[in-house]
C-alpha cells in the first residue's frame, strides 16, 4: 500500500528533524522544506496528501503561501503552524483557506491526531462501482455527490477545501436540525480543543460565502440564537 505522503515546511530545522522523524515512524512518507522556494520546487514534482505549512517564515511567509495555493485548484489541506498562538491569529489563518492551525510549541503526538482527523475528511469515500447510483443530495441549484465529495451550482462544479466539505456534508446529512458549536467542533476535530474555540464560526462563515447569494442573510445555514446552526434545505420560501 502507498504510504501518503506529507511536506512539512518550517525555517527551524530542529522542528522539521523532529516532525519528519515522528510522522515517518508512524507510517508516512515524509519531505521536508525550509522555505517556500524549497517547497514550490517539491509541489512542482509531485502534490502530498497533507501539507504542514510555518507562518513564519524567511522570504513568504505562511500566510501567503496558503493564499497562493488557495488560489489553485486540487491542492492539497494544509495544517497551519505558529508560534502565534491568539485566537485572532488561528481565525486568520483558517480565513486564507488552512485546513486547520496548530501553535507552537505542540505535541507531535498531537500533530499527528490532527493530520489524521484531516486525512480521514479528505479521502473516506472511494468512488462507486460502474453499476451503482452515485449518492447526490440536493438543495437549491446545489449538488453534493457524496462519493465523489464535490459540490456543484448548476453543473458547475465549486471549488471547497477538506474543511468546507466537511462541514458541508455534515449539515446536508443533518437537515432541518439545530446543531450546536460543541457538536460540530467534535465532528470536524479528533484531539481536544479550547471550549471558548470559536473558530467553527469561520468555517461556516467561509462555507456561506461559497453557497448563499448573500451571505449576511442566509438562506440554507441559518444561526440559531443559543444553539447553534440550521441547515434549511429548501432555503427560503
């Protein structure tokens, strides 16, 4: 079985001996880069399952770096490291498209949890036999093809990262019903959190922008005052 393989891109080289060594004994096949010139030239020879991308960096920095990529289409979740560890700064870099944010200093052990919870949202479904219906679901002008994890707008096909998939497919699968922030955090995140994390509300704010014509006034993933979120299907009639 191929191993999937992960870039970790961070100007210590302490950290990067560290996390390479850790996530290989674990099973992955690892490469290493130090700058973001160092990194364009590994993702230039091959695209990783998982990207764990520094914010500080000399020449780009992270932040940019994950914009860039963002930018293009089929590129791989990225998990954001910094020693940045205010909630302005995890809000920011989930805002540029990270998959998820890490401070540091961290438990690699933790990091690993983390990728992992990640992975396993990026590739569960494999795609169906020839014979077998796929699973779409639909709402408005929208199509979510649950095997082959896309979204579409009329046949156009939209562009989510693995975090807004995620989240996605959760509230289609649960319509119609209020679900709270704590109940969202567990299902999008297998590791422990902060209770005061609020970053669930950038990722739906993220996702609104994406699928509501106006995103101030949400016809399909409406805030329920004290309980969280509603997905409305039908959107608003």
């Amino acid at each position: 079985m191929q191993k999937d393989t992960i870039y970790v891109t961070d100007d210590d080289p302490g950290i990067r001996e560290l996390v390479a060594e850790y996530l290989s004994s674990q099973g992955y096949a690892v490469e290493t880069a130090e700058d973001a010139v160092s990194l364009d030239r590994l993702l230039n020879a091959r695209l990783p399952a998982l990207l764990v991308l520094d914010w500080m960096m000399p020449g780009e920095d992270g932040l940019s770096v994950a914009r860039r990529l963002r930018a293009q289409p089929g590129f791989p979740p990225i998990i954001m490291l910094s020693a940045k560890g205010e909630d302005i700064d995890r809000i920011i870099g989930l805002e540029v498209g990270a998959d998820d944010y890490l401070p540091k200093p961290f438990n690699p052990r933790e990091l690993l949890a983390r990728i992992r919870a990640v992975l396993r949202r990026q590739g569960g479904a494999t795609a169906p036999a020839p014979a077998e219906a796929a699973r779409l679901e639909r709402f408005g002008p929208f199509s979510i093809n649950l095997d082959a994890r896309t979204l579409s707008r009329d046949g156009v096909e939209i562009t989510l990262t693995g975090g807004e998939y995620a989240l996605l497919e959760i509230f289609v699968t649960h319509a119609n019903r209020a679900l709270s922030r704590d109940w969202l955090m567990d299902q999008l995140r297998g590791f422990e959190r902060d209770p005061f994390d609020r970053s669930i509300d950038v990722r739906v704010n993220r996702l609104r922008k994406k699928i509501e014509d106006d995103p101030a006034n949400p016809a399909y993933i409406r805030t329920q005052r004290g309980q969280g979120y509603l997905f409305v299907p039908q959107g608003k009639g």
